[in-house]
C-alpha cells in the first residue's frame, strides 16, 4: 500500500486525487487548510489547518508526518484570480504577488520540508497549467497565473535535476481545462477524469523521464 500527500485536497482536482487513491487502495493523506463534507465522505486521512504559504504551518505538517515514508507527494495546491485588468495602470500586482506566493513558493516549501519523507523510488508530482508555458502563450494577459506557474515548472525542472541522485522522480502535470471553482465550473473535462489521467501519468513516471511537462492526456508539452 503506497502513502500518497496530497496539498490542496478538500476540493477541486485534489479532492478527485484522493478519491482515485482511495478506490484503489492506496493510503491517502489529504492535505488542506480546513476539510471538507466531500473530503470527509472520502474516509482519507485529512491534516488540516496548513497553510502552504507559512513557513510554521508547513514545519508542522512535517512533524505530523514525521516516521512516515511518502511514496508520492502531490503539490496541488493553488490559486487562480481574475481580477487583473491590464496594462492601462488598473493591473493589480498584489494579486500578481499572491499567485506568485501560493502556486510557485508554497510547493518549493512542501517539497523542501517533506524531503526527509521521500526516499528512493518516492515520487513528486507537480499539478501545473500549460499556461506556464511561454511558447504555448498565444493570447498573452493572465501576467500572475502564467508567471506563477511558469515559475513553478522552473522550480520542477529543478527538483528533478537535484533528486535525480537520490532515486526520486518529478513529474510537472497539466490537468486540463478541468471544470472546478477556480475555474468557475467551465472547462472541457471533470475533475474525476482529470484526476484519472493524472494519476496514469504518475504510475507512468520513472527517473528516465523525471523532468518531464506533460498534459494529462500524455501530450508533451512545449516550455
């Protein structure tokens, strides 16, 4: 029975994350700042009250975890504001700096402080967006999101290199156009189908092809 950490778990496309886990035997401990009634159904194990952004929250999940081996560490957790206008002055870098904060140095703090749980043959896998791609941008705007996950699929990049010696794999993972509330429901897959393919995509995962930026679906996709 493997143990799978989940971030950001009490809804969306984490929640659906520990629902295939669960189905399939695999002990999942869910991840979030508070649970919930969905999450609770699950019967997973929740540790809530962490607040990826807080240096203290995040050392205190790792005592939690502490004596425990981590098999696969999944950095869900995120944010997504809609609320930047443009480049006429009305653009709201606070919102920019917030996203920056949450998507790209909240899961460099996890991975960071649950190391000493992962061992050789563990896995992490990143839950990014193609619109961190900088040649996929056709439309330009979104400056905090793709910035921020632009700059989390850096940071993957890294991990994979640095973990490449100690047998850990890192898988860098768009979930599609998945219909949740960050994305006010619309999109063009559910967050169980989602989560589907992103785990097929996990157990696909080796140390060969750690690093790798790749859509659900298996597409490849471009930097």
């Amino acid at each position: 029975m493997a143990t799978i950490v989940i971030t950001g778990a009490n809804r969306g496309i984490g929640l659906a994350l520990c629902g295939v886990f669960k189905k399939r035997g695999d002990q999942v401990v869910a991840v979030c700042r508070r649970s919930s009634t969905d999450l609770d159904d699950l019967k997973v194990e929740v540790l809530a009250d962490v607040e990826v952004t807080s240096d203290l929250a995040v050392a205190g999940l790792r005592r939690r975890l502490a004596g425990r081996h981590v098999d696969t560490l999944i950095l869900n957790a995120g944010i997504l504001r809609h609320d930047e206008a443009g480049l006429d002055g009305s653009l709201d870098l606070a919102t920019v700096q917030e996203q920056i904060t949450v998507n790209a140095i909240a899961p460099l703090r996890v991975a960071r402080e649950l190391l000493s749980q992962l061992g050789a043959g563990s896995k992490i896998a990143l839950i990014t967006s193609r619109m961190g791609s900088i040649a996929d941008n056709s439309s330009g705007g979104s400056y905090g999101y793709r910035m921020s996950k632009a700059a989390m699929n850096a940071m993957g990049m890294s991990l994979a290199r640095d973990l490449h010696a100690r047998d850990i794999a890192v898988a860098i993972l768009h979930p599609g156009y998945v219909r949740t509330d960050m994305t006010g429901n619309s999109g063009n897959i559910d967050a169980s189908e989602s989560a589907r393919l992103l785990v097929t995509r996990i157990d696909e995962l080796t140390l060969a092809t750690s690093g790798g930026f790749w859509h659900a679906n298996g597409e490849r996709l471009p930097w």
